[in-house]
C-alpha cells in the first residue's frame, strides 16, 4: 500500500513568553492510503500539534513531514495552504462551521476554495453519494443553529471529504458529542473509509473510539509509545510496559 | 458569504453603510452648495452685461468677502482711454441675517447704461435711501412684495420694485445708500465696465492695466467662467477640507467595523483557513465585504444627497445645489477608498493569523 503520510525526527517547540514547551519530541510515524487510525493519548501529549503538523497547519521546529509524496517540513504559507486545500480534510471538535451560511453554503465554500466550482458536475455525484451516507441531505437549507450537535458534526464531515481529499484528520470528534451521535459519527468514518477507500485520522483521549479503528497510535509527552501496526516494530520495544491503561491495546511483537 | 457575513452583524452593517452615506452627503452636499453659489454668482455676475470687472488691489474673486473699496473718482480717467462706452461703480453689501446675500448698491443711470436695464415684474426703482429693489427669486424666496418691509444689514428697508433676476444680485439699493452703510462715502467695490467694442476687451485691459496699477481687472466673462469651473483655485482648499474630512470619517468607520469584524470572526478565519484559503483569499474576502458596505453607502449617499439638495432648495430658494456626475463620480471614488484604507490594515492583519491560533480563539 502507498505511504501517504511520513514523518521522521518529528520536533515542535512553542514559545510561551520565555518558556519553551516541546510538544512534540522526535515523532516518527508512517501512515498508509486507505487506513482507518485513531491517535490517542492524554491532554497535553502532543496528539493536537501532531495533528496540526501532519495537516499542514503548521510547521514542525524540526523533523521531516511528507504528506503524499511532497516534504512540507520546509514549505512557506502559501505551499502549506495548497496542500491543506488539496490534500486534507479537518474535522475539529466543536464542529467549526461557518455560522452565517447553510449547510450547503459551509460545504460550498470548501469546494469554492478547493477551486472546484459550486456547479461542478463531476462532483455533485460524490458529494450527493456523501450527504446520504451521512443522512443529511435534506437538512442543507439549515444554519449550524438549527442543527443538534451531530448534525452539525455529520456536515462538518461532508465539508471535509467533499473535496475528496488524501487524509481526513479529525480531533476528537466526537469531543461534544453524546454517545449515540458518537456512535453515529463514528460508524460515518468507518462507511468512508471501506466505501471511499478514505484514509482517516482520529485524534482522541477517548479509548473507547480504538475499537473503531483498525490501527491505534498511542503517544504520550510528545513521543509515540505504542502502534499495533506492522510496519512500526521499532518503537513497540520502548514502549512494552506502558500500556498497561490501555487494555483494549495490545501491542503486537 | 459576503452578504451572509454582512447579514449577520445588521446593526454595525447598517451604521457602516449610513457612515458611508454620510460621507458621500457631505461630499456632495458641501462641494455642490459651494459650486452651486459659485455657479449662480457666476451667471449672475455675467447677467450684468458688462466687459470688464475692476475691483481694488488685494480684492477677493468673491465679491461677498471683498471689502477693499477705490475712490468713484477713477472712473474721471478711465473715461479717458478709447472704446470706454459706460462704467458702473457698485458698492457691495452683505446681508448675513439669513443665508449670504450680497446687496449690490448702484447708480440707476450708470448700471442701466452698462446692463441694459432690469426687466420689471413690479413697482418701480428706489427713489430714496430705505428702498430697495429685489429680484423675483428673492421675492418668492422671503414672500415679500411692492410695499413690504424687509430688514438688511440691520437696517429696514421698504421694497420699491421687483425686477427679473439675473443682474448681479438679488437686492439692490443707491450707491450713496451703501457707501454710507459701509462708512465708505465716495468709494465702491467695483467698477462693471462696458466697451463700445466687446472685441476690444484684452487691449482694454492692458490699458487699464497700464493706467491703474496692482488693480484687479479681469474680463466679466472670464469672471463668470471661473465661478462656474470645478476647479475654482480659491474653493479647492475649502472643498480639498471637506474631501478629506469626509474621507477621514468614512476610513475611520470602515476601519472599526472592519477590525471588530475580523476579532469577532477570528476562528471563521481559522476555519477558512484550515479549508485551505489563502492569505490572499482573506485579504479578498474582506476588502469585498468593505466594498459591499461602501457601495452600499455610496448609492444611499448620492440618493440622500438628491434629497437633501431638494430639501435645501425647496427651503431656500436663493440657494443652489450643484451636483454633477463629475463629484458624484469622485465621492463614489472617495467611498471606494476608504473602503480600502480602512479594511487595509484589518484584512493584512486577518490574513496573518495563525490557523491554528485563530481555531482556538473563543
């Protein structure tokens, strides 16, 4: 399977007034076209920022990002917002729609900024495919104020995939969500990625979103600690013995 | 999204735009009373029917503001230089009790000789010094009739006539009457000159010129034109004011409201931006609301200005409003302007902002 997304010797430090916080400590990670993988880990462990890092929203401090194929770690603003607006689609926890428009019109938008056209034809069809799947066809006319949360969040995942982008990154979304709309929203990710071969990011604290997942990452103070997948042995012998917290975990040797 | 961005803050999107309006208004409001009075007096002057405009040294283009006087008795030698056929000396007054009026006091025989004469609509000429002849439009204006008592430079005055409008002023009195008035026995503003020969002008100007020095002698046509052109040097300053006074007040709205506007929707921006929008589609998405708001504000402006203008001339019959495509033209251009200075720094400053800052903004 093609590697989509790649980092090595991931670092990113922040400036806070004069104290630096390292929130990422050397991440390296390999991720591949068509995987379903949940990120997890404590607050503060730096899953955010890997996410921020690995969706081109940020630059890492240093480290290599290779998002399908194209080394980001050393792209300007303008490079970056390409391969956003190209490559990647965010689904955040408090839904983030655009609160002035409609559903459509908050879809619309990432199409128009992708550059696609309202009225492209080509991809009406997906994105009508999309609004069944996520049974929100009928509730386009609506403002995010008229819609409950997992509405809202089900619109925020059309928005994302409308474009058809190479990774969904989604953090913590069922964040503000009860658990049948996580269920919900969760089964949705699932449905993308075996009907639209959609590779899918879940960053999460929640150890219950695992069992949705076919590959869990776990990472803890800015270093991943534990991977069940194949490709990432070297890691998994550091990290024996501190995945005890996370039973529905086993790390594989 | 443009008009849903605007749609949603109504109040600040309503005083934006009525901001602009405002600015648009006292652009063309000021510059078209200011061009309107210049233009009028312009026409009026050259209803005279004179050929040349003498006035003293150090006089103002606008005879309401000129206060130097020069003896009645050059006019001794003007008589003198060829093709001289008539001069008429007035003494200018004004009456600032309501609105600016200037009076002009004359000699009947000299300013008939020059100006062919008023056309009468009623009674007659000022036979003594508390009469005074005013013009239709005065008439209709203030509601005064033959026989009515109308107050003047603090001085009552009985009206004798109406006369056709056109000639100079709107009211007129006897030269001694204003030279008393004004302290200036034997003196007047200006001189209107007639030549035997309308052709002749230039070389009777050189003449005057020649004979008296430092005075102002400008030919009568070249005087109304100057009044009537757009670009009257001594109006620029004043209307340059009122430009950049309204232009001021229209940057410094489209300024708040444009910076209020990206700090209240700092996290739209952060979604934006995490959809993959540019700085520049930022930059773009601002500046199009601020021209939305301004474009707004410039057609109610140019809208309300109509109305104004009526208003004003309904109210006040003696004055005149101009406005012209040309100001129209340049207050849309100065609206459009302060949209882009004012949303300049607020639209940088958008599109500067960290995705991933601008996400957590609350």
């Amino acid at each position: 399977m093609k590697t989509l997304l790649e980092t090595a010797g991931l670092r990113k430090i922040y400036a806070a007034g004069k104290i630096q916080i390292e929130a990422l400590r050397g991440v390296d990670l390999r991720i591949r076209e068509g995987e379903l993988v949940a990120i997890m880990g404590p607050s503060g462990c730096g899953k955010s920022t890997l996410m921020h890092v690995l969706g081109a929203m940020t630059k890492p401090t240093a480290g290599k990002v290779v998002i399908d194929g194209q080394e980001v770690s050393g792209m300007g603003d303008n490079e970056l917002t390409r391969i956003r607006r190209d490559k990647i689609g965010f689904v955040f926890q408090k839904f983030n729609l655009l609160p002035t428009l409609t559903a459509r019109a908050n879809i619309d938008i990432a199409r128009y900024i992708h550059g696609n056209g309202v009225r492209s034809n080509g991809h009406d069809e997906h994105l009508s495919e999309i609004l069944q799947l996520l049974m929100i066809e009928n509730m386009m006319g609506r403002k995010p104020s008229e819609l409950s949360g997992g509405e809202q969040q089900r619109v925020a995942i059309a928005r994302a995939v409308a474009n058809q982008p190479a990774i969904l990154l989604a953090d913590e979304p069922t964040g503000s969500l009860d658990s049948k709309n996580s269920e919900i929203v969760l089964n949705m990710f699932r449905e993308l990625n075996h009907k639209f071969k959609q590779t899918v990011i879940l960053v999460t604290h929640n150890p219950e979103l695992a069992a949705f997942t076919d590959r869990l990452i776990e990472m803890r103070d800015g270093v991943i600690v534990g991977d069940n997948d194949s490709f990432s042995w070297d890691t998994v012998g550091e990290i024996r013995g501190q995945t005890d917290e996370f039973p529905f975990f086993e790390v594989q040797k | 999204m443009i008009i849903a961005g605007l749609k949603a803050r109504p109040v600040r999107t309503t005083v934006s735009i009525l901001a602009v309006a405002l600015e648009v208004i006292l652009i063309l409001v000021v510059v078209g009373l200011t061009s309107g009075i210049s233009d009028e007096t312009g026409r009026r002057t050259e209803g005279v029917g004179a050929d040349i405009l003498l006035q003293p040294p150090n006089s103002s283009l606008f005879l309401a503001l000129s206060n130097t006087t020069m003896p009645i008795v050059l006019r001794e030698r003007l008589r003198e230089l060829p093709g001289i056929k008539a001069i008429a000396p007035v003494q200018t007054l004004v009456n600032s009790s309501a609105g600016l009026e200037i009076i002009y006091g004359i000699e009947p025989d000299t300013f008939n000789a020059v100006s062919n004469g008023f056309i009468w609509h009623k009674g007659r000429l000022f036979n003594a010094p508390d009469e005074v002849v005013v013009d239709d439009i005065y008439a209709k204006a203030k509601g005064v009739t033959v026989r009515d008592t109308v107050e003047l430079v603090n001085h009552k005055f009985k009206v004798s006539g109406v006369v056709e409008h056109g000639k100079g002023a709107r009211l007129f009195i006897s030269l001694k009457t204003a030279q008393e008035m004004t302290g200036q026995t034997g003196k007047a503003s200006l001189f209107f000159i007639k030549l035997t020969d309308p052709d002749r002008v230039q070389t009777a100007i050189a003449e005057i010129k020649g004979l008296l020095e430092g005075y102002g002698v400008i030919p009568l046509r070249e005087y109304a034109r100057l009044m009537m052109s757009n670009s009257m040097p001594a109006l620029d300053a004043f209307i340059s004011s009122v430009v950049f006074i309204a232009l001021c007040i229209g940057v410094l709205v489209i300024f708040l409201s444009m910076y209020t506007t990206i700090t209240e929707r700092t996290r739209e921006i952060g979604i934006l931006r995490s959809l993959g929008a540019s700085r520049k589609f930022i930059v773009t998405l601002i500046f199009q609301e601020s021209a939305a708001i301004c474009l707004a504000g410039a057609l109610i402006g140019i809208g309300s200005s109509f109305l104004i203008a009526r208003s004003i001339m309904a109210v006040f019959p003696t004055l005149t409003i101009l406005i012209t495509p040309d100001w129209i033209t340049r207050a849309v251009i100065f609206a459009v302007l302060s949209g882009i200075i004012g949303s300049l720094y607020p639209s940088l400053k958008a599109a500067k902002q960290d995705p991933v800052e601008a996400l957590a903004y609350e």
